[in-house]
C-alpha cells in the first residue's frame, strides 16, 4: 500500500484547490446575481440563479466534510490509529484504505 500519509496530503491539496475553485463560482454567482435585477421567484433566470448558487454551495458542502475527513485520518496518523477500526478495533483491510484512504472502520462495520 503507497504511503498513507503521502496519499491524504494529496488528496487535501486536491480538495483544497477544489474548494478554492468552487467558492471563486459561489462568488460569481452571487455577484452576478446582485448586479442582475432578478426575482428569484418571478423571473425564469431567477430560478436557474438560485439553483446554481445552491448546487455550488453543495459541492462546497460536500467538499469541506471530505476535507474534515482528511484531518481526521491524518490525526489517526499521527495518534498511531490509523488503519484500526473504531468500533470493533480490527486492522482495516488494505484495500478499504487504498479505495478510501479517509476510512475509520472495517467493511464489516460500515
């Protein structure tokens, strides 16, 4: 199994570029939309606004729990638990961590 601490420091910086992309479009649209003179319930653009803003914001959403997941297995890490599962304590089998380097049980736990 690669380096698990290389392999989460990776993917962090892919979810923070990530983030810093999808908040760059949260800001746009929100930016756009104040510069508009749109009624978000009466004008047909006015829906597709706030449908973007609010998919944007998910992935945002999305994004920060996964970065959350990330510092949580590096704190595993460097607590020496990582690849244990938290609820019966068994090894993680390397193929759950290779496929989700950010797993805190066992399949049968899941």
């Amino acid at each position: 199994m690669p380096d698990p601490v290389s392999r989460l420091h990776e993917e962090r910086q892919l979810v923070l570029d990530r983030l810093s992309s999808l908040r760059a479009d949260y800001a746009g649209i929100v930016e756009a939309a104040k510069a508009s003179n749109l009624d978000d319930e009466h004008d047909p653009e006015g829906s597709t606004i706030a449908f973007e803003r609010s998919q944007v914001g998910a992935h945002i959403a999305h994004a920060e729990a996964h970065l959350a997941d990330i510092e949580r297995a590096l704190e595993r890490v460097r607590q020496g638990s990582y690849g244990i599962c938290k609820v019966c304590g068994a090894r993680i089998p390397e193929g759950r961590l290779e496929a989700r380097p950010t797993a805190e049980t066992c399949v049968a736990c899941a």
